[in-house]
C-alpha cells in the first residue's frame, strides 16, 4: 500500500466513523469491513513506525465512546475525530508531497519558548520569499531572548566579562547561566555554541539574501541552544 492509499483508507476509516455516529451508516451492516480495514492501516503504520491514532478497532468500540456523554452533538463528534485523525493525515500527506518529515519538538515547559518554535517550524514550511526567512531569523532571536530570561538570575549567575546584560543581550545572559551552572572542560563548548546560534540567528535577521537553507540552520541551531539549555536546567530529567 502506498502512503496515498493508506491516506485514502486512514480517510475512509474516518467517514464511516462520522457516518455511523451521526445518523447515518448502522454498525452491524458496516462493521466487518470497518475491522477489516482497521487492520490494513494498523499494520501500514506499525511498517511505517506511525503511532496509530484511533484506538476503536470495532466500530461498537466507538459507540461506547460517543455515547459517554461528553460526545452529545453530531458536531462534537466530527470534530473529535477530525482532532484524532489530524497529525497522522499531515504527516502522510508530507510524505505524498515528498516533505522530509519533522521530529517533534518536546516542550521544555517555559511557554513562550515552546510557542515560539511551534511557529518557526510552521514559517520554515510556508516561507517562499526573503523577508519570509529574514523573519524565521527575527522569530529565532526571539527565541533566544525568551530562552535567557527563562533562566537567567543575575544574582545567582555573575558576570564572565564584567558587563551586566541588558533584559534583551541573550548572549551574555546564556553565557553567563552556562558559566555559572556547568563545571569543567565543557563550559567553554557549550558556551561557543550559544554565542553561534545567536549569531545565526542575528545575521540572517539582516541578511537580505537570506533563503531557505540559512532559516533552516538558524532554526537547528536555535533549536539545538534550547535543548542543551533544557537539559543543564534538570527540564529533561526523566
């Protein structure tokens, strides 16, 4: 099966839920195929390594789930399923269209950086013009400044260099919370590496040649400054 057909069938799959959980198809005559075709995608997506979204296997399965309660309106369902079946109909018609996959980013719980990101990968899929990547550039600065107010403590992390930053110099607040949180051989590596994404991140902000290439570095490398700062602050502990 290719990945435009288990599109097709993940889409087939939907329709008969919304048919027979508003008004339309009974469960008795459709089931058997609705079985049947539940096990064509879940072992397409288990080849695939997709996560299965849809948990009802059998259609009286989905029954049970309409009519909990919290389900009352034709429209609540719709929506349900449509909200169930989103991120895996996306991410098959990526495929479709030849788009390398994403991987998720995983939430480091300061809101605004999170946020931030969602968007810079949604703009780094859209972008087509100059100003569209100076932008992601503008957005990944951002970031930076977010990620540095987050964590920064002036009284517990002292200035490197004997300057004390402004609420907006994200390199000298992140070099100063590396400084002061990492010991040994590493604090200067990690260090170089927030000075570079934030250097990125500045010079595509005014580059006016900017393409898809340098929003997709700048965005790695912001990305990759966010995790490093996530893990020294105890964020990706299990």
């Amino acid at each position: 099966m290719t990945d435009k057909e288990l599109l097709q069938s993940i889409e087939k799959l939907k329709n008969i839920m919304v048919s027979v959980s508003t008004g339309g198809q009974r469960i008795q005559n459709i089931n058997a195929a609705y079985q049947n075709s539940y096990r064509d995608v879940d072992n397409e997506l288990n080849n695939r390594t997709i996560k299965n979204p849809n948990p009802y296997s059998d259609l009286w399965e989905w029954y049970g789930r309409w009519s909990s309660g919290d389900l009352p309106s034709y429209q609540s369902r719709r929506q349900f399923l449509a909200d169930m079946f989103r991120d895996v109909s996306q991410e098959l018609q990526n495929r479709v269209a030849g788009k390398k996959p994403t991987i998720p980013q995983e939430p480091t719980g300061w809101p605004r950086v999170d946020r931030t990101i969602d968007v810079i990968r949604k703009r780094l899929e859209s972008a087509r013009t100059e100003e569209e990547y100076q932008t992601i550039g503008l957005l990944c600065r951002e970031v930076l400044i977010s990620l540095a107010q987050s964590v920064y403590d002036p009284e517990q992390h002292p200035s490197i260099d004997g300057v004390h930053p402004s609420e907006t110099d994200a390199t000298r607040m992140l070099e100063n919370y590396i400084g002061s949180t990492l010991a040994g051989s590493s604090n200067e590596a990690a260090r170089r590496h927030a000075k570079a994404a934030h250097a990125l991140a500045n010079d595509l902000q005014h580059r006016r040649t900017a393409d898809f290439r340098q929003a997709a570095l700048c965005t790695e490398a912001t990305v990759s400054i966010v995790n490093v700062i996530a893990i020294i602050s105890g964020r990706r502990d299990p």
